[in-house]
C-alpha cells in the first residue's frame, strides 16, 4: 500500500517495440517500467532480427511487466492457456515455455 498521493500514470515508463513475424504477421511488445523502475533498457535497434529467446531490454532498478499484443490469426494458444482465460485461473508461465506456435 502507498502511504501517499501518487499519479501512477505519470509515473510509469512504457517502451513499445513494433516485431514483424516469421508468417509477416505483426506483434507489438509494450514494457511497463511501473513506479521505482528507473528506466527500460532497449537492447534491439528498428531492423534488428531477432529470435526465440534473445533478450530484448531490461528494467533497471525493479521489474514490472510485457504486454504482448499479436495480430490476429497469428498465434494459435495452447489449450491449458485457453481453459485458464475462461476462468479467474492465473497460468504460471516460466521463461522459455511455450503458451502457443506461430501460423
């Protein structure tokens, strides 16, 4: 709980980073630096290729959160996942594990 006034909304750091896919599909990555994040740190420059399990930025001081926006028809989720989302389920999703393929 914070103990005083605090506009979380200004405070907060966002760094989009726009990624084309292997199928030409698109998917839009958002880092949210949230309040005590010092800065998002972005590794990749506009053009840079990238693949499964390159790093792409870090939080400095804290962490906070990536939201993955894909275009849709793009990814087909796996089941545990979808069965999760119908339900207040949270699915535990560790580093390098699959939550869906590509199409």
């Amino acid at each position: 709980m914070v103990n005083s006034e605090l506009n979380v909304f200004c405070k907060n750091r966002r760094d989009v980073t726009t990624i084309t896919l292997p199928s030409g599909g698109k998917m839009v990555s958002v880092a949210v630096g949230a309040m005590l994040v010092g800065s998002v740190v972005q590794l990749r420059k506009e053009g840079d290729v990238v693949k499964r399990g390159d790093e792409l930025g870090y939080f400095q001081y804290g962490g906070s959160t990536v939201i993955n926006v894909f275009q849709k028809g793009t990814v087909e989720w796996d089941d545990d996942l979808l069965a999760n989302s119908k339900t207040p389920i949270e699915t535990v999703v560790r580093v390098g594990e699959q939550i869906g393929k590509f199409v």
